[in-house]
C-alpha cells in the first residue's frame, strides 16, 4: 500500500528542531507529538485534530510486564495437562521446546519491523505496507474476530473457574460472566495508563505464581515434600516418557509429540502483543527491543521448564487428572498443577493456585480486548474499515473500538445454557483454533518482504536500532513451521485404522480458518485489484519522521542505588 506523500503535504519537522514533542516535566508525550504523529500518518494536522490520536502512555516496565506475562492465559495452566495424558512428559518438553524457539524466531522478525515502525495496530499496517493491501485486510478482521472470540472464551473459563470453590456454584455462572465483562471494559475505556497498570499487575502475579511452582515442583521432586518421596524422573520410565497417539510404535510416539506442537502453538497465542502495543508505548525505540528480548525468557522459564516440571510431577496416567479432564472439573481440580501438588500431600496450595488461574483467564480477556480493539483502529487507519473508528478520547483511547469489540463479549452468555446455545457458541471458537498461527505466518511474510524494501531502499540494517540476526533465514525457518502446523493441525481426524477416527466436525474445527483467511484475502483482492508490492515502493516511511523527532526527548532513567539497578534491569 502506497501512502507516501509529496514533501508539500507531509508535515515539516526539520523546521521544527526545538518543538517539545515530550512534556519534561511530566516526561509523557505532550499534546503536540500526539498531533505531529496523527499528522504524518493522516497527511494533515487538521485530520489528527479531527480524530484524536492514540497516546503514548505504556511506561516500560508496562511494556517489559506485558512481554513477560501479557497474554498467559488457561492454555499454561489448564491445557497442558491435556497434551500430557495425549503424549507424555518428554513430548510435552520436546513440542513446547521446539514451537517456542519458532516463536522467538518470529519475534525477532517483528521486533525489527515494530521498532523502525511502531504503530498502534502494528501487524496489518506492515502486511498492508510491505506486502499486499489484501493481505493487510485479511490479517486485520481474522485477528479481530479471534482476538473478540477468545475474549469470550476467556471470560467464559474465568466464570467457570470461580465455581471452583464451594458455594460459588449454586450461583448462576451469569453473573460472574457480567461482573467480568464489566471489569475488562473500565480497564479499556478510560485511559491506556489504567489498561497498562491492571496489566502490570496481572503479569506480576502470573510471573510470581509460575516461577513460586516451579521452585515447588524442584523441591518436591527432590523428596521436600511432606510425604518426602523422592520422584526423580519416575514418570518418564514409567508411564514412559513418550506415550503412543492414534497409532502405535515410533508412529504413534511421532504423532503424539506432533499432536503437542499443536497445543503449544494455541497456548503461546497473543505473544505478539508487545507490537500491537507499540503505538502506545513510552520511548519505544528503547522500551520495545528490550521487551522483544524479554520474551526469550518468557519461552524458557515459563514454558520450557513449565513443561520439564509438570513431566516430572505428575503421571501422564495420573486417575486424578485423567477424571477431572472427563469430567470437565472446574478450574483447578483439572490442572496438572494442583494434581501434582495434592500427591505431593499440600493442601493449602490448590485454591491460590485457582485464584491465579481466574486472575490469568481475566487478564487474558483484558489483553485480548485491547489487542481486538487495536486491530480494529489498525484497519480503520488503513482504510479497511469505517473512519468514524479513528476517533479517540481525550485520553487517546479509540472508543468505538473498543465499545464494539467489547460488546462481541455479550456471546459469552451462549455458554452458560447447555444445548443448542453451548454448541453455537463451542462453533464461534471454533472458527479461531488457527488464526494466531495465519498471524505469525503473516508476520513472517511481511518481514521478509520489509527486508527486501530495507536492500531496495537503500537502508543499511547495520544502522538500525533493533538487527533480528540470520535473516531473512530466519523468518524463513519459522513461516514454514507455522504453515506446516496449519496444515496438519487436524492430522488426528485422517489416522487410525478404518478412518476411526474421522469427525465432521472436527475435522471443520481445524480447517474453517483456512477458507476464512483466503476468502477475507480475496474480497479485498477483487474489490480493490491490489497488488503485490514492489519493495522498491514499501512504504516504509510514513510516519516514522514524528518518531524520529520524539526520539532524543526522552528522559533518560538513572538508578540511585542497587535495588534501582536491578529494578531498572527487570522494568
């Protein structure tokens, strides 16, 4: 897409040199960066002033929180107990180990973009830039309509989990379902800095929980626990460490460990939302490689040795997490987790562990609101969707955005009556299983053509702030992985003898998003004729001025001591 504009209509900033774009006594982006930034990206500072604008109101330790614990949601702690009983324990290790490494793959990719570029939206905006308008179009409602989606979802596990305890469940799963919808839309309308703090909060608490686990699950599997049973890696001779999956022998241990990769890639979903909240992020040029790099370590210790631990605490035979997944159990009665730790004979823990499992899914509903919601104002931005979506409050706040994408969350009270409204609503998710992963192969794609139109260009990437290393291999390496899960993610419905285990409706469950994505791809593809785009024409440009200019205004942090340093470090 081509919005580069002549020199007359562009806003000047070389005349400009002393123009305080960030307030020094407050050190936030002053009224006048908002409208310089709006001004450059719609052509005229009277449009900005028309619209409003977003603010740049994400501190950095909002934004370093955000890439450590954003978007954890159930998946880690619920949904990882079904891939354990399906593969077992090194399967477990082994498929969470290898999609990880291609999501950090990834995240380099869009690193390097969303620190050149960081625009609210991000993701549609490169692919509409760098690669096709159409492609833009389809990336932008696919990842609207999951992000709404999987708000619903999340608010729907959270209202399930809360039933956990006793005496929550003669209540009508209703009223959690409003009180929680009511919560995430106060912390997403009034001002990006209250979204920002319930999320620092939010990732504080998971980030706390996670690394409190795993120093329990290293004691208890050393024999700390009250009944001082040594466990070891008992569970990986017996049981066994890869169990069979829809076939038996080294296919059905190979399938089993493929089924895992699947699981991994729909627990690591919304990774990506450190770029979408790019566009709002203090001095992103610092804050937002930093958080990149943060999510190395999320991978590692959250997922990577989340996975070892829960291998090495549980059985992947357990009876107690076997019933509890039959059943459907409520919360944390089904969490490898709180199993783990009932065996290991600790009782009090189970209910803080389901307390951090409903502040995770509720988090995970106030992030994938925000992140709808920008995707929505990126699509307005790029002329994909109606203008009146541009406007913002007075606190840069898109708030029909946000009033639309929040009001999809009213299809959440579908799953409260069981029957015809349970199974609607059961179709809804499923239209989303494979929209993250369309997401990371888009990004992939746009990066790579963003690298080329960097070569056409002639901008040397030694110069830039953020250099993703390897590439474009890199971006390469990891299209490919996600493309191959999309097109095996399904692979359980076609083995077994005699087609056993064919499923209609499975079977749409795995593979509707793929029609979705093309037909979105193709409406815009016929109705506006797009183009593939030359990367000697990316527009790589637009905007990136005002960025420019806010740069060195910055204030400049200083520790004063030790605990300073190492805050500093962390945040």
């Amino acid at each position: 897409m081509s919005n580069e504009r002549s020199d007359s209509e562009a806003p000047d900033y070389d005349s400009h040199g002393h123009a305080t774009y960030i307030d020094p006594t407050t050190g936030m982006e002053s009224k006048a960066g908002v409208l310089n930034e709006a001004g450059e990206l719609y052509g005229n500072i009277e449009t900005a002033e028309e619209y409003g604008y977003v603010t740049r109101g994400l501190k950095s330790r909002h934004i370093q929180f955000i890439a450590l614990g954003g978007t954890i949601g159930t998946g880690l702690f619920l949904g990882i107990g079904s891939a354990l009983t399906r593969a077992g324990p090194l399967s477990v290790l082994l498929g969470y180990t290898f999609t990880g490494i291609a999501i950090f793959a990834m995240m380099q990719c869009l690193g390097e973009m969303a620190t050149w570029l960081p625009l609210p939206g991000a993701i549609p905006q490169f692919c509409a830039r760098y690669v096709d308008e159409a492609l833009g179009f389809a990336v932008g409602w696919n990842n609207w309509y999951a992000s709404a989606i999987t708000l619903c979802a999340e608010i729907s596990a959270a209202s399930i989990v809360i039933q956990y305890w006793p005496g929550a469940d003669h209540i009508s799963v209703a009223v959690w379902i409003s009180i929680i919808i009511v919560l995430v839309l106060c912390l997403n309308i009034f001002a990006i800095q209250i979204y920002g703090e319930a999320e620092f909060i939010f990732a504080s608490i998971k980030i706390i929980t996670i690394v409190g686990l795993l120093i329990m699950a290293f004691i208890v599997d050393l024999g700390g626990s009250p009944n001082h049973d040594r466990l070891g890696f008992r569970y990986w001779k017996h049981p066994g460490a890869m169990k069979e999956y829809a076939s038996t022998g080294n296919t059905g241990r190979f399938l089993g460990l493929f089924s895992v990769l699947v699981n991994a890639a729909f627990s690591y979903g919304g990774v990506e939302l450190v770029a979408v909240a790019a566009g709002e992020a203090e001095n992103p040029r610092k804050n937002i490689p930093k958080a990149v790099r943060r999510v190395f370590w999320r991978i590692l210790f959250f997922y990577v040795l989340g996975s070892l631990a829960i291998g090495v605490l549980v059985a992947s035979n357990d009876p107690h997490l076997l019933s509890a997944q039959k059943a459907g159990a409520a919360g944390a009665a089904r969490s490898p987790w709180v199993v783990g730790i009932q065996n290991a004979g600790i009782k009090v823990l189970p209910s803080i562990i389901n307390a951090v499992i409903l502040t995770s899914a509720s988090s995970s509903a106030n992030a994938f609101l925000y992140t709808g919601s920008r995707y929505l104002f990126a699509l307005a931005q790029n002329k994909q969707a109606p203008r009146f979506l541009l406007h913002c409050s007075k606190a840069g706040v898109p708030y029909y955005c946000v009033a639309i994408t929040a009001s999809i969350s009213l299809l959440t009270y579908l799953s409260v009556k069981k029957g015809g409204p349970a199974v609607v609503f059961e179709w809804f998710q499923n239209l989303t299983t494979i929209a993250g992963l369309f997401t990371w192969c888009s990004i992939c794609i746009a990066y790579i053509q963003f690298h080329k139109a960097l070569e056409a260009q002639g901008v040397d990437r030694n110069t830039l702030i953020f250099k993703s290393k390897f590439q474009p291999y890199t971006a390469w390496l990891a299209f490919f992985y996600f493309a191959m899960i999309i097109i095996f993610n399904g692979f359980h419905v076609f083995v077994g003898s005699r087609h056993q285990n064919w499923n209609v409706t499975d079977f749409l469950a795995a593979y509707i998003g793929i029609p979705i994505f093309f037909v979105l791809y193709a409406f815009w593809k016929v109705l506006k004729r797009s183009k593939w785009i030359d990367p000697a024409d990316a527009d790589i440009s637009t905007g990136k001025a005002a960025l420019d200019a806010e740069d060195g205004q910055w204030p400049e942090q200083h520790p004063r001591n030790v605990f300073e340093k190492i805050w500093f470090w962390i945040a």
